[in-house]
C-alpha cells in the first residue's frame, strides 16, 4: 500500500504565477533610478545623496505612521514608499532645507496616498503634488538652483563671480541667454531639479524599466514625441525642449506610475500626447518656464475617463448576441 | 488566414520535462476505485455486485441518460464492493471497488464493433465510454451526435498548453497514424469536409509526424499554433484555426466546429479498431518532488497514491497534488482519491511551490488587461466584484471569462482574479434568473 497523504493544500488555480510582483517591480524601480542618482552626486556632490536618503527616511516613516495611525495593516515593505521619496527628491533642489522636503514627503505620503486608501487608491501621483505644493509654498527655496565649475560653462557664464546659484538652461532660454550645448544638456552637466538633469542617465534607466517589461513604452514614447514635434512647431530645438526641464524625469518615471496613468495601450499614448502637450504649452504660453509636473497632474486627473474611452472590445461576435 | 484579431495570452514557462518520454504501462494496482460520475451529464448506476468476477472492458457500470457514457472494469478480477466514497471533485459518489487478479484478462465482449452506418458510428463512439479526454468529460457520443453534414469543420485539439503535461504530445508522436484513422472516420460518418489539428509549436516532432502521415491529404491540415497559453483553449483554438468566433453561451456547433481533444480520438478509434473501451489513461506525472517524472498508463479507478508510487514515490512531504496543469487544474485534499478518464496529470509539488499567495492592493499595472485573451478588463472586474455591483459586471462582460487564469498568473499584487470571476458569473447568472 502506497503512503497516503490527507491534508494537502487545496487553492484555486492557477497554482503558479509570473515572477514579478509588487514589490519586485518597486525595486526594478528604485534600481532603474541609480544611474540618474550618480550624474547628480557627480556633479551635485554628496548632498544629492543626503536628500535622496532623507526622503527615502521621511516617506517610509510617513507610510509606516499613517498605516499604524489608521490601523491597516504594515505596507512598506511593497517599497512603493522609497520609490515615492526617492522620485520626490529628484524633483526638488539639490539644497531645499531638508525640514521643507520632509514637507512634501507627508503631502505625498500622508495627504495624497494614504488618505485616499493608500497603494492603487490615489487619483494623483504623489511626488509631483508634493513637490507642487513646495514649488507653490516654499517658491523661493524651490527656485534656488546650485551652479559649480561642473556645469557647462553657459550656466556659469550668466552667474556673478562665487554665485553659488543660477539659472537653469529653461531659465536662461526664457531671459534669451546663451544655453548650454545639446551635449552638455543630454549628459546632464547641467542645473536643475537634482535627479532631473541627466538625460543620458534617465533614458539608461528607462531602457532597464522597458527591457525588465516594469513599464511599457507607450507613455514614455508618445510624451517625449509629443515634445519633439510641438518644439519643431514652436520652432524650437526639439533636442534641448527634450533633455531641458523634468521632461525625461518625468515622461521616463512620473506619468508611467501605474495608479494615476490609464491601464490600456491605447489610452497610454492619449495619456502620452497629452502630456507633451500640456507641457510645451506652459513652457511657450504660461508665466512659468516648466510644465512637466502641472501637465502629468492634469493627466493624472483625466484618467478615468481616458480608461472609460478605451475601454478594450470583449472578443465575441461582431452581432454581439450570443446564440443559445 | 489572416486573423483580424491577435488573441493575447501569457508566455508560461513550458516545465515539459517529461516531453520525449514515452508512456509506460503501470502493472495493476492491488484494487482500483471505479467512479461512476466520469462524466458530465448522467452518472451511471453499477451493473455488478459484490463477489462477481469481471475482466477488463466489462461493462460495469451504465446510464439511461441522453448525455452519459458507460464505464467498463479497468483490471480482470472480483468485484469486493460497491462504497460510497470521496471523489476528486470532493463529493461523496458511488464507486465500484474491484481486486485486480493481475491477469488482465479481456472480457468476452470486447470485440471491434461493425460500423455500417451513422448509428453504428454513434452506438460506437457511445459504448467506448470515451469523454472529452482535455478536461471537460463530455460524453464522446454527445458531442458526435449531430445532423451528419452540419458541421463543417472538426478541430483536433493537440495544443496541450498547460505547462508540465505532456501526455498528448507523447500520444501524437506515438499513434500519428491510428489518430489520423480516428479523425477519418469521423470525418466520414459525421460528413465533416475539413479537419484541422492544432498543435503548440513547441512540438514540432508531433507536427512533423502528422504533415508526414498526411501529406496528400488536403481535408486535413496541421495548424502550428502560437507558444502562447491559452491556445488550447476551445473559443481560442476554433478561432487560431477556424478564423471563427465563439462566445459565451454559444456551442462550436453554432460556428460548424466540433472540437476534440486528440487522445479522445485516439481512444475512440482505438475502440473501433480493437473493442478493448476506455479502461485507462495515460498521465504525466511530475512537478517538483516526484522521484521519476514520466509518462503513465493508468487503468481507470488506480489511486493516485498508487500512481506516485509507481513512479518512484516522492521526495519530500507534499503540500499541493494538483490534478491537470498548474494553470487550470484543481488541488485535490488528498492522495488516496481514484484516477478518472479526463486526468492528463498529478502535480505533485512541495511547501515552497505550494506557498499561499499574500494577497496585496491593485497597482492598476494593466498587466491582466494586457494579458486577458477574451480582451476583457479583470482589474475593473475585480473592482466591480468588490462592490458587488451586479450591473457593472455584466456591463464588464464578466460572463465571457473562460476561467483560464492567465490574469491572476500575472498579477504582481497576487489577487485571486479569476476565482472572483467564477463568484462574479454566479452572482450575474443569479441576478438574471430573478
């Protein structure tokens, strides 16, 4: 008689599932970010690494308070909080006082996340209202750009001998100054938001999210064509509006959050295009000289109604009756 | 034939360690546990006793019911009882308990049956006790029995796109020309004019072996289907093959298509050609704890614990036995449950494999959207089933759900999608009864 065995597992198919999940795609996520993190410690110095730990620290804590606070259950292990605070400090100045960026960690984490259900619940992505929110209250701070001997020399050419800021290459655009060369721009030898600067480093990380399937391409292509052909139409260098400003930061790892974008392909290219859009058009048209994150905000807030036109077409008939 | 529509699926990994083996025998069991449910439709009362002496394709066991299919004693031997006990589906059935004497004797009725006519094909494909050998169970002589030259197109399914099964595959590889003989004479005695196998192109050796035995043949061709699951399943294949669309609470009849699975034919034809019934089924057994992973034929009724004993025992303590493929199949309580005709495979699979999946929220990743080969939406179905909201769901086309997993596989937060899917088409087809 063989050995019998009476107290098996008994689960609903299927009993085997793809290796990707939450978490891992949060660290793909995190992982896809380092190169974008080392041009800035380049040429930001160690600070860009301070701020990014710090953020890190302040939207874990937040992710940790707020669940225990509301009583739910410990979620920070998903790391969706790190990615969170890491994206936010590549959003802010590299020397934003470290109390302001905690700031926008709790509107991040707290109002905008956590409120609203937590992880999947949020109608906007959580770094970019939290960095709006310190662009709008602290607009000082937020607009205070490093400049160093690192940087192209049409950043330091505008600056005042041992200015320690200056403008950004949209900055000196807007004011009609020479801007640094498509090359300096791509490579990120630049001033700017601190992780936004390298294009080079963001579209490597980029290619990592695509090749590790985290992300589709669909946004990230159709947001960035967007910007090329509405530069040409302006008249503008496609190439500079491209590398210039939180255009890759944000087409790259801001409008591909998978919460506040629309779920189908079709409805990502919309998504896409109406980024690029709405981004070219307050850069050209709007007092500010940057639009990225007002114009994936504004996306964000259309997406279900992206997704409901979308919608994918059920395989059946094309009569639609079904025969009995 | 060009497709307007590329279906979608999920690249599952294939785990056919077992493929090139070829399907041995196992020696009969100390007793086997006949069911009398094997089927779907009628179950079958038991024709024999405690003390009679059977041998193998006796009938047994037999149903008046228009959908049903007879059941014939897999070993020669005593009838010792007939119980009540556990099915693999977990209820409580008749089963005809029968101590094997080793010998394998044939009844005296098993003779090849005379085929004259359309009635004759019928009466034969009915008393081969032969059902949908891919899973479903439904009676062989049912399915055949249709208005001879309504139908326009047979579908042979060879997919077998689960991962780790390989049972067809050996079969096609194995019996290329009785198969071939099989879906002829349907062919002939249901007036069908094409037939088309669909097989997976992962097995090309199976592919090769039919256009081999075919060539000439222009009624008959061999599909290579995608490497994509669900290509087996029936609304896809008739669709990769047939170009046609088949819907929910529409049969392949109503698209002039029947579909089979090819180890049915095999084993119908095998009726015609021998008269010896459906008395046994070939299975893969594997999954990552079997000692010996291979190919067996197990006569109907033999425990599955006496299977896996056969095939070396296991490694280690089993937490999940998992009866199909690990896509579809259902894990069974317990081991000591009888082998029915539709098993393809016992997935035998330790703690880590069998660890419950930590349920997490909705990314809104679309990867189940991508994934859905019925192009349905599962994360807005899944949001409706949370709601109970009845309207969306139907809305949602919920009903069109084919159960075959591929959302839930790739879902990174883990959700259960398609068994909320199954809750969901109750609640709909309950709503709608009201």
């Amino acid at each position: 008689m063989a050995e019998r065995h009476t107290n098996l597992i008994v689960a609903s198919a299927p009993h085997v599932a793809a290796p990707a999940n939450t978490t891992s795609i949060m660290r793909d996520v995190l992982i896809a970010l380092i190169p974008a993190l080392a041009v800035s410690t380049y040429v930001f110095g160690i600070r860009a690494i301070i701020l990014s730990v710090c953020c890190i620290i302040f939207c874990v804590f937040f992710e940790w308070i707020s669940r225990k606070i509301m009583k739910r259950d410990n979620t920070i292990g998903d790391l969706s909080a790190a990615v969170t605070g890491l994206i936010l400090a590549f959003n802010l100045p590299v020397r934003l006082p470290i109390w302001m960026a905690a700031v926008g960690c709790f509107i991040a984490i707290v109002v905008v996340k956590q409120i609203f259900g937590g992880l999947g619940q949020n109608f906007a992505n959580p770094a970019i209202v939290g960095r709006i929110a310190l662009f709008i209250g602290f607009a000082g701070p937020m607009a205070s750009w490093v400049i160093n001997s690192k940087m192209s020399p049409a950043i330091l050419a505008v600056a005042e001998v041992d200015a320690v800021t200056g403008a950004t290459p949209l900055g000196l655009l807007a004011a009609g100054q020479q801007v640094p060369t498509n090359l300096e721009m791509f490579l990120g030898l630049i001033s700017g938001s601190m992780g936004e600067i390298s294009a080079a480093a963001l579209i490597l990380g980029g290619i990592y999210l695509i090749i590790r399937k985290v992300i589709s391409p669909a946004i990230p292509v159709s947001f960035l064509a967007t910007v090329a052909v509405l530069s040409l139409v302006f008249g503008l260098d496609p190439i500079f509006q491209l590398c210039a400003g939180g255009v890759m930061l944000g087409a790259i790892f801001m409008a591909t959050d998978y919460v506040t974008s629309p779920i189908t392909t079709s409805g990502r290219i919309i998504f896409g295009i109406g980024c690029g859009l709405f981004t070219m058009l307050i850069r050209v048209y709007a007092s500010y000289p940057e639009g990225v994150s007002f114009a994936i905000l504004l996306m964000n807030i259309l997406t279900p109604h992206i997704d409901r036109l979308t919608r994918h077409k059920t395989f059946k008939p094309a009569e639609g009756g079904a025969a009995k | 034939m060009g497709l307007t529509k590329r279906l979608n699926g999920v690249h599952v990994d294939h785990s056919k360690n077992t493929a090139g083996m070829a399907i041995k025998r196992m020696e009969d069991p100390e007793k086997v546990y006949i069911p009398m449910s094997q089927n779907i439709g009628a179950p079958c009362k038991p024709l024999v006793k405690a003390g009679d002496a059977v041998k193998v394709g006796q009938l047994i066991g037999d149903s008046e019911g228009r959908i049903s299919a007879p059941i014939h004693s897999s070993v020669s031997g005593t009838v010792e009882a007939v119980i009540q006990g556990m099915t693999q589906y977990g209820k409580t059935d008749t089963s005809i308990v029968i101590k094997s004497d080793g010998k394998r004797e044939l009844a005296d009725t098993v003779v090849p049956p005379e085929i004259n006519s359309f009635e004759d094909f019928i009466n034969a494909a009915r008393d081969s006790g032969v059902v949908g050998l891919g899973g479903a169970s439904f009676p062989m002589a049912a399915k055949l029995n249709i208005k001879p030259g309504s139908v326009d197109y047979l579908i042979i399914n060879g997919a077998e796109c689960e991962p780790y099964i390989t049972v067809d595959h050996a079969v096609m590889v194995t019996y290329t020309r009785d198969i071939v003989d099989g879906i002829r004479n349907i062919m002939k005695w249901l007036q069908i004019p094409n037939a088309v196998i669909g097989i997976e192109g992962n097995k090309p050796d199976a592919i090769a072996a039919f256009r081999e035995v075919l060539a000439g043949d222009s009624a008959i061709k061999v599909h290579e289907l995608r490497q994509i699951y669900p290509q087996g399943a029936e609304r896809v294949i008739i669709y990769e093959t047939t170009g046609r669309v088949v819907s929910y609470g529409m049969l392949p009849l109503n698209a002039g298509c029947i579909v089979s699975n090819v180890s049915s034919v095999l084993k119908l034809q095998h009726y015609i050609k021998t008269g010896v019934p459906l008395v046994s089924k070939a299975v893969t057994v594997d999954g990552n704890i079997v000692v010996n992973p291979q190919n067996v034929e197990v006569p109907i009724g033999t425990m599955i614990s006496d299977v896996i004993e056969y095939c070396g025992g296991l490694k280690e303590e089993p937490k999940k036995i998992v009866l199909g493929g690990p896509m579809m199949g259902r894990a069974i309580p317990r081991d000591d449950l009888a082998v029915m005709k539709a098993n393809s495979a016992i997935l035998c699979f330790n703690g880590d494999f069998a660890q419950q999946r930590k349920e997490t929220a909705c990314i809104n990743c679309g990867r189940c959207v991508a994934t859905c080969p019925m192009s349905l939406m599962p994360a807005k179905i899944s949001r409706a089933f949370k709601d109970k909201d009845v309207e969306a769901l139907m809305e949602l086309d919920v009903l069109y759900c084919m159960d075959c997993g591929s959302c839930a596989y790739v879902c990174p937060a883990r959700k259960p999608l398609n068994f909320e899917f199954r809750q969901a088409k109750a609640m709909v087809m309950e709503a709608s009864k009201k």
